[in-house]
C-alpha cells in the first residue's frame, strides 16, 4: 500500500485539521499551534525508510513526528484525536471538521504505523546480514575444512560423507545462532525504548491524577468545613430548644392557675358577645326608621343636586351678565373719550372765536 523505494520523500495522505500541542508546564491545557486549519500530511522517506507526519504553518514546521511502531492515535472525542512524540517530548492533538475526517486518518494512522514496523524489522535484518559479528563462524569452518584436509578420515558407519554433513550443519547451527542472539539484543533494546516511553508517560498521568485528588480534596475539606460550621449553628439551635422545653417544663406546677385564668377569660369574652347579639337585635329593630332616614337623606340629596344646577345656571347668568357689562363700561369708555375729544375740539374754536370777535371789536372801535 505504502511505497517502498522512493529516492525522495513523498507525501502518503494529507488532511486538513486544527493543530494543538499539549502545555509543557501544566501537561493538560492544550495550546493551539496554529490559527486556523492546516494541512497535516503523511511522509515516507525512502532515504532512512521511515514514516513522518508533518505540518507546514507559513514558514515553520508545526508538527514533525516520525512515526514509530508503539505510537499510538487516541480518539478523545467525536471531532478531536491525539498522540504523544516522545522524541520531540510533546503531545499533538488535531481537531478535525467532521467525524468522518478524524476516521480516516485513524485508520491512515494505523497502516502507517504498520507500515512502520515492518520497515524497521527489514532495517534489523539488513543489520543483522552486514554485522560482521555474524561472520565469526565462516573462518572456524574454514579451519575445519583444512585440517580435515590434513588428519585422515574418520571411520564411519554411513560411509565418508557423514562427517562432512555433519560438519556443515554445525556450522549452520552457529551461525543461527549468532543471528538469533544479535536479533535478541535488537528487541530487547527496542522493548526497553517502549517500556522507558510507556513508563514515562504513566508517570505524567499519575502526576495529573494526583495533581486534579489534590484539588478535589482541597475542595472537599472546603465543604466539609461549610458543613461543620452549618451543624454548629443547628447544634446551638437544638440547645436552646431544649433550654426551652426544660424552663417550659419547670412551668407546668402554675398551668393550673393560668388554665382558670383562661376559663374566667373566656366566660368573660362570651357575655360580651352575647351583649353585641342584643345590640344586634335592638339594632335590627331600629332598621325601618334607619330606612325611612335613609330615603329622607336621599331626597335631601335630590334637593340639593337640584340646587346645586341652579346655583350653576345663575352663575353662568351673572358670568354672562358681567361680560355685558364688561362690554358696556368698555363702550361707555370709548364713548366718553370721543365727547372729551369733540369738547377739546369745540374749546379751542370757542377760544378762535373769542380771539376773533376781539379783534373785530378793535377793528370798530377805530
């Protein structure tokens, strides 16, 4: 499925998510790596055979993860996988649009990481073959060979050829097991890379379980000191009732004069009502010449509604009868400044005339 010899590095799969790196101070927050969604693309270098993820933010490289065989992609939630890089010491975590997105490259994860196993189980039998440790065994039977050459040859039931046989197979033999005990180192070291990795990562989730019991319990002893304070208060509570039933209780010897206190109220309480009863009744009786009141009442209102539209009705009149007369001193005033007018007008002919009938005299008298 994946290429196996490419003479340069080429992209496998590519998809499109949010990238985010786990905070190296906390070990639980998430920082997000990149702004908006990125391409996040599978590599295989056929130069060193390995598989790498990789994620190109502008110029910088967000993510460059070669895959390993004991890595492992976790889906924490619908739209939202994760996996940690012990090499590069962090953990990356990708937000994926739709569901199907974080599927498929789940899945692709998966292949990869096979993909990466098989790799390096062919790169540690290429190592195997050009380890010159393997070779230890090819001059021992060339040895063999030459004194074979030298010494006669052994007796034998099944003729000659038995002991050259016999003699190739024990050098097979070895050389297996050289091979088998360099493929052991191999495995084991790789099996101590996975335990260290396992164990590394175990570590930092014991330290955030630990770290998120402490909180809870720090807030445990929060509540539990609330609650303390709250049966306290409920403690005095209930003391002080019991003070009380206690003083009630030391009472009881005097209930018995209060109780004829209360008998003696009581019987005076029921002649009084029976007092307001009869009133009551006498009041009852007294209803008739109230009603008869009531419609004399009634018709002293009428009287006095009536009244009271005369009363309006001649004020309207002398209001209507003052603007006359308002209009008539009014007039009366034009009028009387008219005749003072015609008089000031008549006094200075009068005064003509009298100048004249002057002079007419002089005029005679000469």
């Amino acid at each position: 499925m994946y290429p196996q010899h490419r003479e340069r590095e080429q992209p496998i799969f590519s998809a499109r998510a949010h990238v985010f790196q786990i905070d190296p101070a906390t070990k639980r927050n998430w920082i997000p790596a990149s702004k908006h969604a990125v391409t996040v693309s599978f590599f295989y270098d056929a130069s060193r055979n390995v598989y790498r993820i990789i994620s190109v933010g502008g110029t910088k490289a967000i993510i460059n993860s070669t895959v390993t065989p004991n890595m492992t992609f976790t889906k924490t939630s619908q739209k939202f996988g994760q996996w940690a890089d012990s090499r590069a010491n962090t953990v990356y975590g990708l937000g994926f649009a739709t569901e199907q997105q974080l599927h498929q490259f789940s899945e692709r994860f998966k292949e990869v990481k096979e993909a990466a196993r098989l790799a390096r189980e062919k790169s540690q039998e290429k190592f195997e073959l050009s380890n010159p440790g393997l070779s230890i065994a090819a001059p021992q039977l060339s040895q063999d060979l030459s004194e074979e050459r030298q010494t006669p040859p052994m007796l034998s039931v099944n003729g000659p050829g038995e002991d050259k046989l016999f003699r190739s197979k024990s050098a097979d033999t070895e050389l297996s097991s050289e091979k088998e005990r360099v493929r052991k180192m191999l495995s084991e070291g790789s099996i101590c890379e996975m335990n260290l990795e396992a164990e590394l990562f175990t570590l930092q989730d014991s330290n955030a379980k630990l770290v998120a019991a402490l909180q809870e319990a720090s807030a445990n002893v929060e509540q539990w000191k609330k609650q303390l304070a709250a049966y306290q208060v409920e403690t005095e509570r209930l003391r002080d009732q019991v003070a009380e039933l206690e003083a009630q209780g030391g009472q009881q010897g005097s209930s018995d004069s209060t109780k004829e206190e209360l008998t003696q109220s009581l019987q005076e309480l029921e002649a009084l009502l029976r007092e307001k009863d009869e009133e009551i009744c006498i009041l009852q009786s007294k209803k008739s010449g109230v009603q008869k009141l009531e419609k004399e009442r009634e018709e002293a209102i009428r009287r006095l509604q009536h009244v009271e539209m005369r009363n309006m009705e001649l004020e309207r009149q002398v209001e209507k009868a003052e603007q006359t007369l308002a209009a008539s001193l009014e007039e009366r005033s034009r009028t009387e400044s008219e005749v003072q007018r015609v008089i000031d007008v008549l006094d200075v002919k009068i005064f003509d005339l009298n100048d004249l009938r002057q002079s007419l005299a002089k005029l005679v008298e000469k």
